[in-house]
C-alpha cells in the first residue's frame, strides 16, 4: 500500500514537469547498500502494485526521482490524505482515476524512505513505444452504463473478525474468503494474514493459524498475497483432508513450476494437504504433505483460490477432484508476457487435479485423465491445465445448472465474469474481456477486435464491465438459499475497491453473448446506504461468501465486518447514490 502514495506522485507531478525546471536529485543516495536495501523494501511494500515497466494498479514508478524531490515523496507517503484534502487539483483527479485514497504511514522509518527513494532512483522511464496494434485506440471501450435496478437488499451484521493489522492501520483485517465444510456445514473464514477461522455461534475462534504451521509463510508484498484460500475435501467428516494455499520467500524450496534464472522470483505460492486429526475438533491439529509449489514474478496475481465442485457425488467424474485458480504472478506486466498464455505453462490457468493421485511429475497428485490436455500428443502441455488466459481468476464458483463461473480481475480497462469450459482459452494478454491488448506495447490501450477474429478461437466473457464502473471485480455466487426468493436465478457479484455491487441473471447467460449487468442497493436498519458510507473509508476491499444453506455474506477488510443479506425487496429508482 506505501507504493500507491509514492505512484501517486508520479502522476502528481508529470503535468508541473513542463516548467524546464530539474529536480534536484543530490540528496538521492547512490551507494549498493542503500540501494540494495530499498529494492528489498520496494518488493516488501510497494511490487504489489507497481513495476518499471507498464502502469497496472497502480503507476509505473520508472522516472519518478527525475520528476519530484526526495523531500516531497517523504511526505506525500506520511501524509497522503491531507494532501489530497488541500485542495490541489492533480491530486483529486488522481483519487477519481484510480478510485483509492492510501492509508498514511508516519510509521516508516527514514532509512526504509531513503532506501526506497535510492531505488526507485536507479529507474529511468521507460520506453514504451515499441509494438504494433491493428485498429484505433478505444478510449471508452464499454460506453454504456451499469444500469441500476430497483433490488435492495437487507444486511445484517453477523460477526466482526479480530483486526490482524500491525499498529490499527488500515486494512485492520484481509477476511477474504467465507466458505464452510461440506459434512456438518461449519463456517469458516480466512484473514490472508494467516488465520483460518472456525464460527462457533456466530464467533470467530482461530481454527488454522499458517504464521505458526509453515515457518517460512510471509503475507507481503502484494494486495492477496499471504493465507490465499481453503478447501475441504467433500468427505472430509470421514478422510479429514483439508486443502490451503500460501505464500512463501523466494527461494523457499526448489519450485515445481519454475521458470529462467535469468528472471526474478519475488516469491513462491505453495498448495499443502492437511491430514486433520479429529475432523470434529474446534483447532486444528494435523500434519501436512506439500502437492505443489510455483514460483511468481511479483507479489500479485497468485493461487489465491481453490474449490471442489459441490455438486459431485461419489460417482462422478468430478468428485474429489481440486480446481485451482492460478493468476499470471505479473508476469505481463513485468515484462514476460510469454509466461502467460499457454498450455505449456502454469501461470493465468484454471488447474484441476485428483490431490489423491500420484501421476503428476512431482509424484504428489494426479492427472485425472478427462483432463483437456492430459492426453495431448504434445508432450509439453501441462495435463494439470483444465482453462487458461486468464490474469487474475478470482472465485471459482459452481451455478446451480452446474456451470463453472470465474471472475477474471483485468489489467486498466476490462473486468469480467466468465463461463468457463475445459481446455477454452480466454484470451490474456492478448486480449482484455472483448478487446485486444498487445503485452508487448502500452498495456493501458485496448483495441476493436479484428475481422480475422475466429482464427485466434478466444472464449469470451460472459458479462464484462470497463473501468468507468470499477476498478477490480470480485467474485461472487449464484444465490441457491431459500431466504429471499428475490434473489433466485440472480448470480452476485461486485467490485473490490469501489464496493459497487452487481448481479446477472442465470437464466439469460449463454456463452458467446454478453449477460445484462445490473447495478443493486443495500440498506442496514431500513437506511439505504452504500458499501463506502457503511465502512466509513475509502476503499472498501470488498468479497463475497456463502453458506452451506446457500445464503450470501459481504466481507469488508477495512473494519473485519460480515454481513449476511437478510431480506431483499424491489423498490423504485429514484436517482443513482453515486459513492
């Protein structure tokens, strides 16, 4: 989060550089040490959000030092709100674009800055004027707006998570998952930093703590990085088999995936099964057996989601059977698009696997063999591989027909929920949603799609929206639950950051067309109010859950909140609450 202070200066000041006028560069430092120390403190706070090389979350810091004083950049880090607060014109159009205000961090230490600032020093702005794309730029690529519909929907707080936030600052939690066991329908909750919560009366009592199982678990850099997710087997009450994915250092342990030396490591993602002792005891206690580990470029876009399908029986192809979301580690944006976009290669895929299995290269989990690629006479494709080209999946969720829904996370311009089907493309980085990117020129541009388009044999989404609606989706569930009949056939969803929420209806999904998106409300106490006037801030880090009843939770990072929604009723638009 500390990056997004100083990506703002950037943006701050590029408009003021025209005056001739050089910053004064001299108080940088430029000895190995302080440097070498900054990158370190560069990967830890700030490689989440921002590279060198193209703008992604956040800016490319590329060029920074040659546009604003070292001085500056200290208090802007320290002091960002009360900047933005003073009225100064660059910076409020800064907030507007990328919809988030970053906490202030008085905290950080003047070395730690120095060190960053020498850094950041090192890296001239790049060049980005290399590639070709057919077509003109689109500088609104979804002209329409998100309609709002006349759905409001009821919250209830249920519960409050126990902040994991060092020194109350924001976020003072990262709850990002609400799932449950499959036998006795426990819920359970997830704070990425490291603590897997059993629900016992609607109280969350610490089931799983990862800082004490795995030594070498870090929850930095990176906005997802940490505890990423859990699954438990679907006859877990009998075998006691619970699946988690986690984040380590670079380096941690030798890499099932991998890829050149010549490329960095910023930190490994890693899938453990956990052989429970006492299915029914309210703590853990077990041990575990690693399946796979995968190396990432940067600290975005890992393995932060893992699922079985809830409709398999015993019977069925699928039962037993772990899908696993795999982002593109920002490979693209760092410069490695080739990473990406591959049979041949694990990052941006959807993975399924038979985790009791032993055919796998590793010898640790199994190929099942209706695996899209698991019978490919190239010998190079991965069989693991169930869908790939994708950015960042986010949630894998089942609709009640049995349709598999992704929400892939885009990089400037498209965000996108999508049906996804074994062994289908979906296009990243080559394309964002239904436009073309080129990974090797400006990643902020989208393009038309050309007339030669159905020899690429893309799959598309199923329901998109561009960035003047939102800045990151976040996946939800279709509503199965018997409580708010209003809700049936609807699949839930919404935006990260923003906190907007949104819906599709199932029955009017169908692959190669787009699903009508539509914008819905919520109101605690009778009072309408949105997800930002609710948290009190200014980025709301917004996720979905559900129930073993099929009943739907909102969970807020900032504050550690869960809502259930407890009553829905339609009542007329009169004007758009804007957050």
């Amino acid at each position: 989060m500390l990056i997004i202070s100083i990506a703002t200066l950037l943006l701050f000041y590029i408009s003021s550089c025209n005056s001739g006028t050089p910053v004064d560069r001299n108080p940088i430092s430029s000895e190995p040490a302080v440097i070498a120390k900054g990158k370190s403190s560069f990967i830890q706070y700030c490689s989440g959000c921002h590279n060198f090389r193209q703008d992604g979350i956040g800016p490319q810091l590329g060029g920074l030092t040659s546009l604003v004083s070292p001085d500056w950049i200290q208090q802007f880090v320290r002091e960002p709100k009360r900047i933005i607060e003073s009225g100064d014109l660059r910076a409020q159009q800064l907030v507007k674009k990328y919809k988030a205000i970053m906490p202030a961090f008085p905290a950080l230490k003047d070395e730690t800055m120095v060190g960053i600032i020498a850094y950041l020093n090192t890296h001239k702005k790049p060049d980005q004027g290399h590639g070709k794309s057919e077509g003109k730029e689109l500088s609104n690529p979804i002209p329409q707006a998100i309609e709002l519909s006349n759905l409001v929907v009821g919250l209830r707080l249920v519960t409050e998570i126990p902040p994991s936030s060092d020194s109350g600052k924001l976020p003072l939690t990262r709850i990002t998952k609400l799932g449950f066991e499959p036998n006795t329908g426990t819920t359970f909750i997830l704070d990425l930093r490291g603590k897997l919560y059993k629900m016992h009366y609607n109280k969350p009592v610490v089931y799983m703590d990862m800082t004490k199982l795995k030594p070498k678990f870090i929850h930095e850099p990176g906005l997802a990085t940490g505890f990423g997710s859990f699954a438990f087997h679907p006859d877990f009450s009998k075998n006691g088999l619970l699946y988690t994915t986690h984040s380590e250092a670079a380096g941690s342990a030798k890499p099932d995936f991998g890829y050149s030396d010549s490329i960095k490591v910023t930190l490994q993602w890693v899938l453990t099964e956990w052989k429970v002792n006492n299915p029914g005891a309210a703590v853990f206690s077990g041990t575990g057996r690693e399946l796979l580990r995968v190396n990432m470029v940067s600290g975005i876009h890992g393995v932060q989601e893992i699922a079985f399908n809830p409709f398999a029986k015993p019977d069925d192809k699928d039962y037993g059977l772990l899908f696993i979301g795999v982002g593109d580690g920002g490979s693209v944006e760092e410069g490695y698009p080739f990473l990406a976009h591959s049979k041949e290669k694990v990052w941006g895929t959807i993975l399924r696997i038979d985790p009791r299995g032993r055919n796998s290269l590793n010898g640790q989990y199994g190929i099942p063999r209706d695996n899209p690629f698991a019978q490919n006479q190239n010998t190079r494709s991965l069989g693991e591989i169930f869908a790939y080209g994708f950015r960042n999946p986010h949630r894998i969720s089942w609709s009640k027909s049995g349709k598999i829904l992704v929400c892939n996370i885009g990089q400037h311009n498209i965000e996108s929920v999508n049906l996804v089907m074994p062994g289908k493309d979906y296009g990243w980085p080559i394309r964002e949603g239904n436009f073309v990117l080129n990974p090797n020129e400006d990643l902020n541009k989208v393009y038309p799609l050309p007339k030669n388009d159905s020899l690429f044999k893309i799959t598309y989404p199923i329901a998109e929206y561009d960035h003047d609606e939102g800045k990151a989706i976040c996946g939800g569930f279709e509503y199965w639950g018997k409580a708010l009949p209003l809700l049936a056939g609807k699949y839930l969803f919404g935006d990260i950051p923003t906190g907007r929420l949104f819906y599709i209806n199932m029955a009017d999904v169908k692959q190669g067309k787009q699903t009508l998106i539509k914008e819905w409300r919520i109101s605690i106490n009778g009072t309408q109010k949105t997800l930002l006037q609710l948290c009190g801030t200014d980025r709301i880090d917004l996720h979905f859950g559900k129930d073993s009843q099929g009943e739907l939770f909102l969970l807020t990072k900032p504050n550690g909140k869960v809502y259930k929604l407890a009553n829905a009723k339609l009542k007329p638009v009169v004007q758009k609450i804007k957050a």
